[in-house]
C-alpha cells in the first residue's frame, strides 16, 4: 500500500481534531492547555476538568500540523539573551523561497472561524508586544512530546538563527522546542513522516511561553511567516485574517519582516 504523504496525514485527522475540540471536554482541555498560568499540573490525569469551570475562558489556538497548536511552556531559567551571538539572519539567505516549506505548513491552515483565538493582532506592534521572542528559525526535526490528560502533543524543534525581539534562555539559544496539538491519535506514524519534509528554509516564528515546561508555542495563528514567490506568506491563518497577517503579507521579502519587527524591540 501507498504511504499517504504529509499533506494527506494531516488533512485526514483535521476533521477529527474539529470534532474533538468542539466537544465540551474538548474546549475544557485546550482552555486549560493554553492558560499562561496553568503549570505542571496538567500533566496530573486526576483533574477536575468539569467544562462549567472553564466556560466563560476564550481558547486561544496556534495551529498546528494536526489543525490546532496547543501550548506548553518556557523552563524559566535565570539567565536570558537579548541577541544570538550568531545573529543578524543574512538577507540573502532569509530571502529565499522554497516551494516546498510553504507545502509543509499548508495543512496547518485553520479554516476560517473554527477555533476562536484569544490572541487577533491588529498589528505587528501587538503582536511583538504579545510575545515571548520573535525569532528567525529553521526547522530541524520533529518529534513526539508528551500527553496532557489523554491527549497527545507533538513538537517541532526549531534552531534560532537571530532572536528579532525579545528574550530567550540560555539553554534555548541553540534549539527550542514548539509543541502541537496532535490529539487522541498517537502521532507517532505522522510525526516519521514529517521527519522526511522537513522545512528547508528559515521563517518568522511569534514565540510565547507558559510557566514550568520546556515547550513554547506560536502566539497565534498569526504567528509565523515564510518567504513566498512575490511576496511574504502566512502559511498557516485562516484566510481573511487580517489585522498583522495583511500588513507583514504585503512585505516583498522576509528580511523586510525581520528588520520591522528589530525596529519595535
């Protein structure tokens, strides 16, 4: 039998995750995943996740490969980095488009109006100012994380090349790890695929981070940008979006994103 690509992984446990996420236990857990002042305690089976709790708290989700990031956060650490030593990206290498990132990211896409995100920037400014870093990264491997309750997390381990605003500890100055949500489903099957396709070139990463764990998470949908053919590409939010999204897609190249956001720092 044909293994099913990438693209065709992700785009079959989208209608899944919809459906679980919609549900009452669905909305109680991602709305305790993504509280910034959750900690550890997720990672305890015996919680109460009774949804009356947790009703009136907006989810906020930054997709992922599966249809929704999940968050999980920063090991606070005492030392932090306002630059890469490494860094500034070169332009010429930030710059380039390949095809094929852009068909990597593609099934991350939310469809307009699923998942009502917390955070809607309106711009770049917001967005800076709502995160944790922003970063020039490549991605170079894909792996499993853990579970939260009886879910499922994956994660992408990306290598900063520049922190564009913002801080990093030490211990994440060379990689970093943002995690995903990958549902009921154990990814292990997706996640041996995805490590064939990984992205070859660098994107904008929107960084924010919770308490105790060593996970960040996109800070929305919005977060994360590649260089297309013409023009910089959100791969990953719902069309329509708006807001921050159309005004770093109108930017003819990444390093113009880059150097926007270096400005606001």
């Amino acid at each position: 039998m044909k293994r099913k690509g990438t693209s065709e992984l992700l785009r079959d446990a989208r209608p899944q995750l919809a459906r679980w996420a919609s549900s009452s236990r669905g909305r109680t857990i991602l709305t305790r995943v993504l509280d910034p002042a959750v900690g550890s305690q997720l990672d305890q089976p015996g919680d109460d996740l009774d949804p009356r709790r947790t009703s009136r708290r907006r989810i906020g989700v930054a997709i992922v490969a599966v249809a929704a990031l999940a968050t999980a956060a920063l090991l606070i650490a005492p030392r932090f980095l306002d630059q890469l030593s490494i860094g500034p990206a070169g332009v010429g290498a930030i710059d380039v488009h390949v095809k094929s990132d852009l068909e990597f990211f593609a099934p991350m896409r939310l469809a307009g109006g699923a998942i009502e995100e917390v955070h809607n920037f309106e711009t770049v400014d917001d967005g800076v100012k709502a995160s944790t870093a922003v970063v020039v990264a490549k991605v170079v491997d894909v792996k499993k994380t853990r579970m939260i309750h009886d879910v499922h997390m994956w994660g992408m381990t990306i290598q900063p090349v520049e922190i564009l605003s913002g801080k990093l500890p030490e211990q994440d100055r060379d990689k970093l790890t943002v995690e995903f949500l990958a549902g009921s489903v154990d990814p292990a099957d997706s996640v041996a695929r995805m490590k064939e396709d990984l992205p070859k070139g660098l994107a904008v990463w929107f960084l924010i981070s919770k308490a105790d764990a060593s996970y960040y998470v996109l800070s929305s949908s919005q977060g994360l940008y590649l260089q297309g053919k013409d023009h910089v590409v959100n791969p990953i939010a719902a069309p329509g979006s708006g807001g921050m999204v159309t005004e770093l897609e109108s930017r003819s190249r990444l390093s113009e994103v880059a150097e926007t956001v270096r400005a606001l720092r």
